[in-house]
C-alpha cells in the first residue's frame, strides 16, 4: 500500500462516522416524530395506539393519513399513501416546470430555500421534543428555532462553504430519511431501492446523466452532497469541486458522498426500527455501514480503482440495506 493510499483512509472513515452518525438520529428522530403525531392524534381524536384502520371513523383516519409521514402508518393503509405520494411527485414536477418557465428560475429558488428552511426547523423540534418532550411549545423555543434555521440558511447564501453545506445536507438527509421512512413499510421501500438502485446505476455507468447533474447541482453549492476535504485549505468557494477525471484523487479537493446515498438506504433503516424492532433497525443500520466501506474499498484500494471514473453508490449501499433487513427476518 502506497502512502497515498494511506493518507485516504481517514477521510473514508470520517465519512464512515457521519453516515452512521445519520442514521442513528434519522432512527431517534422518527420516533419523536412518531410520538408526536401519535399525542396529537390521541388527543384531538381519540385515537388508541395500536388501533387498526379499519375501526377508525372518517375523521380519524383523515388524521391519520394527516400524520403519515410522522408515524407507523396503520395497516392497510399503505398503498393509498404510496399513490398519493408519487401522484404529489407528479404534480410538483409539473407545477415546478411550468411556473419555473413564468418567473425566470425566481420560483424555484425560493421553494428550494423554502424547503430547506422547513427541515431545518422541523429538525429541531423533532430534537427538542425528544430531549423536553411536550416542554418545546413555548414561544421563545419556537422563535429561537426560526432564527437558527434562518440563521443557518443566510450564511449558506451569502458565504456557501463546504463546512456549512454539510451541515444543512446532514440535517436534510437525517430529517428526509426519518419522514420518508416512517412513512412506509420496508417491503414498499425495498421496492423503492431496486428501481433506485437501477437507475442509478444507469445515470452513473451507461450514461453521463448523473455527472452533468452533479457538476449543476455543486457550481451552485446546493446542499446535496457531504464533502469532506483533503487537505483544512480546500475550499468550495475559492477552488471549486472538481468532478472531470482526473489523475490523482486528491485533485478533487473533497471526498463526495451525494446527499441521496445517505438518504435513501437509511429509509429502510427507519422503516425497519418502527415496523420490526430497534434493533432490527439498527443492524440494517450496521450492514449500510458494511457496505459503505465495501464501495469506498472497491473504488479506492481494489484493482479496478484507477479505472473507476464515479461510481454509483445506490447499488452498493441499498444491497447493504436489504442484506440486513433478510438477516432480522431470518433470526
């Protein structure tokens, strides 16, 4: 092993730490989630926990469906969810488009701030009410929850430093996995990992699709992607990510985990920890993990990385996921 080879080892393990680090809050984060919506739908309903979907009146299961991406959905249920969630994709896809055309781009940037601006505060409520419980509805909490996330969301316009971009893409990747995978069982979303797992694959080998919307997405140092830097005088701003080929890895100037690897192979780790056990959430937790340093070693020490271009992380980190789901349903 050459020393460079060396030198990136800490850098895979730095990401190693984060990435796990991501799907234990994204885990923690769903069952606040959870106990929130479960609190309020007990106490404006009259909800029981554990009661099944069939025995709920209209109103009830209104409520529920209202906290769907915030709790263990109720049986039966799932398949509504999951069409209305890709008929949600469909139509903000074309709502997106069109008014994008009309206002110049204007619309879209302030949607995608104000997404962004939502996790973070929904991030910090969900933190707080698992710490102080139903003590964080007070006003000086809540105010200083939209200062912070306004606070953190000017700096990334006004000075979009890699430090600064990965704080937001953790709280997104943490936030998003814990909605989206309370959201739905782990068989639905392990369907939902093959077709990405697939298409990744093809937008990264078979064509270039996946590079050109990474090169986008990072000149505009969107907070998509955790970069971690080779060297403390990297820096997004002045130097730029460099995504083209290049010789020696280390010309990159930063390790690139895309904020969808992080997310999505994590959904099936939540899912997991609310419709199995915790633990079974956190061993598909620990087989993601495995799989992680399986590709970093496959692109970094194996005999096929100096050919290897980008390589699609879905494929790797997804088989990880469902490996470690197949395990807790075998023991």
């Amino acid at each position: 092993m050459t020393e460079k080879e060396k030198s990136y080892l800490p850098f895979i393990l730095i990401t190693g730490v984060i990435f796990t680090f991501i799907i234990i809050m994204a885990i923690a984060v769903s069952q606040s989630f959870g106990d929130m919506a479960m609190n309020d739908a007990i106490n404006s309903t009259g909800i029981q926990e554990n009661q099944s979907f069939e025995s709920l009146n209209a109103t009830q299961q209104l409520s529920y469906y209202a906290g769907a991406s915030l709790t263990k959905i109720p049986p039966g249920s799932e398949v509504s969810l999951a069409i209305s969630f890709i008929l949600a994709i469909i139509i903000g896809y074309v709502l997106i488009k069109f008014t994008a055309r009309l206002f110049k781009g204007l619309f879209l940037r302030l949607f995608y701030f104000t997404s962004i601006w939502a996790l973070i505060v929904i991030f910090q409520i969900a933190i707080g009410y698992l710490i102080f419980g139903q003590g964080i509805f007070v006003y000086y909490f809540l105010v200083a929850t939209l200062c912070v996330a306004s606070g953190l969301m000017l700096i990334w316009l006004f000075h979009p430093e890699w430090w600064i971009i990965d704080t937001i893409a953790i709280i997104i990747a943490i936030t998003a996995a814990a909605f989206l995978g309370s959201s739905f069982g782990p068989l639905v979303i392990i369907i939902g990992l093959i077709a990405l797992s697939i298409y990744d694959y093809v937008a990264v080998i078979k064509t270039d699709f996946m590079m050109k919307f990474a090169k986008g997405v990072m000149s505009a140092q969107l907070p998509a992607a955790l970069l971690i830097p080779y060297d403390k005088k990297n820096s997004v701003l002045g130097d730029g990510l460099k995504l083209e080929p290049v010789k020696d890895r280390f010309e990159r100037g930063f390790m690139v985990l895309g904020t969808g690897d992080l997310v999505f192979p994590t959904l099936l780790a939540v899912s997991c920890s609310l419709y199995m056990s915790m633990l079974a959430g956190y061993v598909v937790g620990f087989f993601i993990i495995v799989s992680y340093f399986v590709m970093t070693w496959v692109m970094t020490y194996s005999k096929y990385s100096e050919k290897i271009t980008a390589l699609p992380g879905l494929p790797f980190l997804c088989t990880g996921a469902i490996i470690g789901y197949i395990v807790m349903l075998i023991v």
